[in-house]
C-alpha cells in the first residue's frame, strides 16, 4: 500500500465512526417514540426553582424555604391545577386527592424539613439522592433526632415537584443549595459541637465533593465526619453519552428523546420517569469528584478528609460499588473510616441463580492487607444458614471479629438494592411490616405483580425491587454507636 493509499484509509476511519454514530443516534431517537406519551409533568418547566445563579440573592434557609414556598405555589397551579381527575389514575401524584398525592399525608416529604431536639448537641444536613425527595432520609434524621442532633433535610432542585424539573436542575444548583444548608446547620450550633453531612446516592456525591471543597475554601464550615448510604462515587461511563439527544430533540417530531424512562408517577415522593439530562449530570458530578479525590492525594491533603462512614449494597444497579472501593476508600489515609458493605445471599444452592462478577471485588478488598480503612461484611453466618453476622475486619487486617447481631434475610431476598439501604422495614410507604401510619391501599413496598408477560406499563423488575432494608437495625445501632462518641 502506498502512503497516499494509506492516508486516504486512515481518513475514511473517522468518516465511517462519525456515520455508525449518527446511525446509532438516529435509530435510538426513532426508539424514543415508542415511549408513552408525555404529560404536563414531563413538559412544563417551573420558573422559581432555586438554581446557582440565586445564591448571591438566597443565601439564608430563610430565603431558601421561602423560595421553595413559592415554588410549590407554581407547582400547584402550573400542573395540579390543570390535571384532570380520571376514573383511571388512582394513584397519580399529580392528582388532587389520589392515593399517591403528597398533600394527602400528614406531612409532604417532598419538601425540605428540619428537627430540633429538647436539648442539642450537634448538627447534621442530610442530602437525599437522584429523583429522590426527603423523604428518604427521614428514618435517619430521626435517629440523629433522638441523639440531640438538629437536623436539616435540604430538598435539592429539581426534585419533588416535577421529573420534567431534571431537565434543567445541574449538580452545581445542588452544590450551591448544600453549601447554603452547610452554612446554615454549621450556624445553628456551637462551634463546639460536632457538625456533620449525611448523604444517600447522589446526595453522597454531593456530601463528599462538599467536604473536599472545603479542604480548599476557608468559607466553608468542614464537618467532623461523613456518613454516606449508597453513596454515588461513581457512575457507568454509558453515562456520558446522555446528553447526545440534544442534537435532535430540539425537534418536535422526537420530544420523547430526552427520556429514559416514562412511567407513571405513582410513587409519592420519588420520580419514576427519568430524564437523561439527570444521568448526564450524576456523570458529571462523579467524574469532578474523582478528580478532585485524585489532586488531594497527589497534594498529600487527603489525610485532612474528615472520617466516613458509608453502608453500601455489594449488588447496586445505580452506583457502582466498585468506585466506592477503588475511587474513594482505597486512597483514604487512616482516619478512622469505615465502609460497611451488605453481601448477597449466601446460602447454599442461591448463589448458582446469581450473576457472577460481585466476589472478585469482595475478595480483594477483604484480602487487601494495605487497606487503610475498617471493613464490615454484613453476611451469612454459615452457607446453611439464613443469620447474618457482621464481620468487622480493623484497617490492615484481613481477619476479625464476628458480630451476631440477631437478624437473618427474609425468605425469597437475594440481595439488598440502592433504594433498600436506608429505609426500615416498617416504613409505611416502602415496607413490609405493618405500621400504624400505613396505607395499605399504597404499600409500594409490598408490591409483587404476577400475570403474563409484557402486559403492563412499568416492568415487572422495577416494582419488585427491595425498597426497604430488612437488616436497618444494624445501621441505626451503628449510628447511635457513633454519635454516642462525641
């Protein structure tokens, strides 16, 4: 071949990418179709939302809740006001009255909310995840309730209105909004006093990029110490291609293009539809994370990291547990971190239904002798036994401590879920166990559909994924073991 020949190859090889990728976006806009039509939820967009060029004008809870006032004063009429009642949609959120509408509960989860105790000796801001509302850091924020802790659940933008809201809401609208509740809780008690960050999912990334940040900006309050659920450390990197829908969803023939996922909103306090613009950001915010991970050690500062304390699923089909161990935990200094991870099912004759892929991580972390940080496997006790201990292993030990701490997995749960972590089996929303507070007509916890295949709207795996956590007795004694240092 000559070098002219070669040349005239090499330039056709970008040429035949650029057109398989054109066809791939072409294809998948025309895929889009096929999803439900959207609703005013999907299509309207709220103008008072809380975003990072207000927090010059915002800058107290105050003003942030008073915002948020006038937020779901528009949401009210932008969207309730104008759904009309169906004999068929009984459990619409955004139906006035319905099953599933927020305003039906004593309290509305959706919206931010604070607990001061008699007596306070701390602080904590808790930050709830992706899609999410504040409702899933409630059980949480009342142990840190009991343990005298005033505590701040900060409702980020864009959620618990409208899923229709993620599609302009970016992770530096949910940074501004953390540094204003850090600021605030910091305030609230004594310098004396211990401050801290909570995080689930998307809120861990956000708790954690807040206490690097605050390694390098001397007006941000550091916290004493960091506790993550389901933290989202990292991402899988199909995630960066969420934004190429923009170069043809302008157009109204594919509306539908930047979503995922279109269901029907029937969950109170979470979004079921998904916009991909949501995904782009969570990339976003956990590639900025780890880099910014990457430049304290390499400044040898990553000592100063406050402790973290982190409860994670080893199975999660929205994080990736193995960027948690890689990304974050494997370059902690010791500074009396901990990260507890929740085994699959191990009794016998189980794990032959499982997918592999899940032990190689498992196993080099317990055998890692560097490792800097304690390790608890929470798991079974014997291949013939449903029990589960925790296996408490110090930094730098592979061996330990058994704890039997008086719980075993519930017949037919093979592992724990993202959504499982921090929730209690008698939440009255998604658990299992009867609770005064409880709904039985709502029990999205209870729900396990069977009939035929491909019948309804929503897939059968997503309504039947483990919404509550069958062990969260050990969180909470885990927690109070903790607070109870200070």
């Amino acid at each position: 071949m000559t070098i002219r020949g070669l040349f005239r190859w090499l330039v056709r090889i970008p040429v035949a990418l650029a057109i398989v990728a054109a066809t791939i976006l072409l294809v998948r806009a025309f895929d889009s179709r096929g999803l439900p039509e959207l609703s005013i939820w999907h299509r309207t967009v709220l103008q008072t939302e809380f975003t990072q060029a207000d927090a010059e004008r915002i800058r107290t809870l105050e003003d942030y809740l008073a915002n948020e006032d006038r937020l779901f004063e528009e949401l009210q009429k932008s969207v309730y006001a104008r759904v009309k009642p169906h004999k068929k949609s009984v459990v619409n959120r955004y139906i006035t009255g319905n099953l599933s509408d927020p305003g039906r509960f004593p309290q509305n989860w959706n919206r931010s909310f604070e607990l001061t105790p008699e007596r306070v000796r701390g602080g904590v801001l808790m930050l709830h995840g992706l899609t999410d509302s504040p409702y899933s850091v409630r059980h949480l924020a009342k142990i840190f309730e009991a343990q005298g802790f005033y505590v701040l659940a900060l409702r980020m933008p864009g959620h618990g209105t409208i899923p229709g809201a993620l599609r302009s809401a970016t992770w530096h609208d949910w940074m501004a909004a953390t540094r204003l509740g850090a600021r605030h809780v910091r305030d609230k008690v004594s310098e004396k006093q211990p401050f801290y960050v909570l995080g689930y999912s998307n809120g861990g990334a956000l708790a954690v990029k807040y206490s690097m940040d605050s390694l390098q900006a001397t007006d941000l309050a550091r916290p004493d110490r960091v506790f993550l659920f389901s933290p989202m450390i990292g991402v899988t990197r199909f995630a960066r291609f969420s934004d190429w829908h923009k170069a043809l969803s302008w157009l109204p023939y594919f509306e539908k293009f930047p979503w995922l996922d279109v269901y029907p909103e029937y969950d109170p306090f979470k979004y079921n539809s998904f916009p991909k613009a949501a995904g782009e950001q969570t990339f976003l915010v956990t590639q900025e994370l780890q880099r910014q991970v990457n430049e304290l050690v390499d400044a040898g500062k990553i000592s100063e990291l406050p402790p973290l304390l982190t409860f994670q699923s080893l199975t999660d089909a929205t994080v990736l547990t193995v960027a948690i161990v890689d990304s974050l935990y494997d370059k902690l200094i010791s500074n009396g971190s901990e990260l507890v991870l929740f085994d699959v099912n191990r009794l016998s004759g189980v794990e032959q239904f499982l997918r592999p892929g899940h032990d190689e991580l498992l196993d080099r972390t317990v055998r890692n002798p560097d490792r800097t940080y304690t390790l608890t496997l929470v798991t079974n006790a014997r291949p013939d036994s449903m029990q589960v201990i925790a296996k408490t292993m110090p930094a730098g030990s592979v061996s330990g401590t058994d704890e039997d701490f008086g719980l075993a997995w519930p017949i037919g749960t093979y592992s724990l879920s993202h959504l499982a972590i921090p929730i209690p089996p008698d939440d009255p929303l998604y658990g299992v166990i009867e609770h005064p507070d409880a709904d039985s007509r709502l029990k999205i916890g209870d729900l396990a559909p069977r009939g035929e295949k491909q019948v309804l709207t929503v897939p059968v795996n997503l309504m039947m994924r483990l919404r509550h956590n069958p062990f969260f007795e050990y969180i909470e004694k885990r927690l109070v073991q903790v607070l109870e240092e200070k």
